[in-house]
C-alpha cells in the first residue's frame, strides 16, 4: 500500500502527545510504583515462591 499524504490535524495531534509524554518522563515521580500494587504483588510472590529454608504454602 502507498503512504497516505500527511494529515495536519493528525501531525499536531501526534506533536502534542509526544509533547505530553516528554513533559510527564521529565516530571519527579515518573516511573514510581502504586505503593498498593507494590503490597499486592510482594503477597503473591510471598505466597507461591516460600522462602528457602522455611515451609510454607506453595
């Protein structure tokens, strides 16, 4: 297929959502985990890997 022409709407569309995303990678917090989904992913892997030496569920 051949390349559609360039839409502008599209290319300000596009500008302002690359735009938007280098303004929140710049932000302090970017990157950081939900300290809930932090809880809730250390109680399942608490749950099914039991640490060594220690008899837990599996």
């Amino acid at each position: 297929m051949s390349q559609t022409p360039r839409d502008k709407a599209y290319d300000r569309a596009q500008a302002r959502l690359t735009r938007d995303a280098a303004h929140r990678y710049q932000q302090p917090d970017w990157g950081t985990e939900d300290p809930d989904a932090r809880e809730a992913y250390d109680r399942e892997l608490s749950q099914t890997m039991p640490v060594i030496g220690r008899r837990g569920r599996r």
